[in-house]
C-alpha cells in the first residue's frame, strides 16, 4: 500500500478529513485526476478492505460468486457500474460500507445518493510541496529499482501533466537518461520516427521533436529572447516566429 502524500496545506485538510473517515461507517467517494493519489487515500481510510475494479465486480455480484458481508470494500472507477441498482442492492442486503473512486466529475443520481462525503483531490500543480515530496520518493525508488546512485534534484526532469503517474515516468527516465549518449538518444528518435513516419511530409511533421527541445532548453538556460537568438544563431524575428509555432508545447 502506497501512503498519501500530504506535505501541501490542501493535501493536510484532506487527510484530516480521511483520519475522521476511519472511525465513521459511512459511504466515501474520492474524485480527481489519473494519479492524484485516490486509491492511497482509501487505502488510508480502510487498510485492510479489498479493492475491486467496479466492472469486474459488477460481474461477480451478477455471477453471484461473490461472499462479502459486514465489511469495507474500495471501488475503483465507481463511474463504470452501469447496473446501478443491483450494485445497490448488493450494499444494502449485506451491509457493505464503500470507498469508491472516481474521474468524473458527476455520477448516476441514485449511485451518488449512495455516498455521504465527497472527497475531490487536486491535481498535483496545485501541490507544490507534494511534488517535491514525492519525486524524492520517486528519486529513491528508482535509485534502488534501477541500482543507480541517486542523482542530484537538479538533474531531474519533472513531468507532472498527468500527476504522479507522468512524475513517476519522467523521475525513472531521468535516471536512464544519466546511463545513454548520444548514439542512443539517436536510436530511439530514428526508432520513434521509424514507427511513426507516414505520410508525404514526414520532415516537417518530426522537425519540432528537434525544435522545441531546443527551445525549452534555450530559454530555460538564457531567459531572454535577445540571449536566445544570439546563442542559438538565428535574427529575433526567426526565433519569434519558431516560438509562436511550438507555443503549445513551449507553454506546457
């Protein structure tokens, strides 16, 4: 069982509320984004309670395979019963308390009336101090999982587009990226646009997997659009019209 983070002031009242959640019998529901951290959150609550992927249990209460009673069961993707009141019917009849998780923002009416408290997790840019906790975790991890020695924060590349599941990937590729050289950083690019060239206008299609990291590490090492142009080699109005082309990946 993986613990939650909770070093950020949002995360800290939301934990607070999940400690209250372990001495009260009722339906919790936690919602959020892929990797903000639901199913750790009701591990916290019920430590011991079996996790059931909701679609799998739907079959197995309809299979009628399934012997629970009296117990704490965690739901993950509630959203994706869709035979709500034999779900329903299951809870009542054997007095099942739920932790369920959730993307969506709002549920079937009778499948939300089921829950008491609602619990809505952040993203992790709104967790800063989170952040920085877990990509130690995650810095550590994969020191041991790769046997590496544990590189340096700054030698970090930080990905937190699709929270802690894009932080774990970006932490481990971080450490293999301090293993490669330039030959094989060619040989995934030549490998990548191998399997994904098509088309009649292949060139243009790859040139921003040169361009924009170039970009991003040119603006990140030289601030200005002045500084850029000159250490890259290129007249202000090239380097302006480069950067409004790849706006969407130099703004993410």
């Amino acid at each position: 069982m993986e613990n939650y983070i909770a070093i950020s002031k949002n995360s800290k009242e939301i934990l607070n509320s999940a400690h209250l959640l372990q001495s009260v019998q009722v339906n919790a529901l936690i919602s959020g984004e892929p990797g903000v951290g639901k199913k750790s959150l009701s591990q916290y609550i019920v430590p011991k309670a079996p996790i059931f992927k909701a679609k799998n249990l739907q079959q197995d209460i309809s299979d009628n395979i399934i012997n629970l009673q009296n117990c704490s069961v965690i739901i993950d993707k509630i959203e994706n019963i869709t035979n709500v009141d034999l779900f329903i019917n299951w809870v009542n009849e054997n007095g099942i308390r739920v932790i369920a998780t959730t993307l969506k923002d709002e549920l079937n009416s009778k499948l939300s009336e089921l829950f008491s408290i609602t619990i809505e997790l952040p993203p992790l840019k709104e967790r800063e101090e989170d952040v920085k906790a877990l990509t130690q975790k995650f810095s550590k991890e994969a020191s041991i999982t790769l046997d590496l020695d544990q590189i340096i924060p700054s030698k970090l590349m930080i990905n937190i587009s699709n929270n802690a599941h894009s932080l774990r990937k970006s932490i481990y590729f971080s450490y293999l990226f301090e293993t490669i050289g330039e030959d094989e950083i060619l040989m995934f690019m030549e490998n990548y646009m191998y399997a994904n060239m098509q088309g009649e206008n292949s060139y243009k299609d790859f040139l921003y997997l040169l361009e924009v990291p170039i970009l991003k590490a040119a603006n990140k090492k030289y601030k200005s659009q002045v500084q850029m142009a000159k250490h890259l080699g290129l007249n202000r109005i090239t380097l302006r019209k480069k950067l409004d082309i790849h706006k969407e990946y130099l703004n993410d």
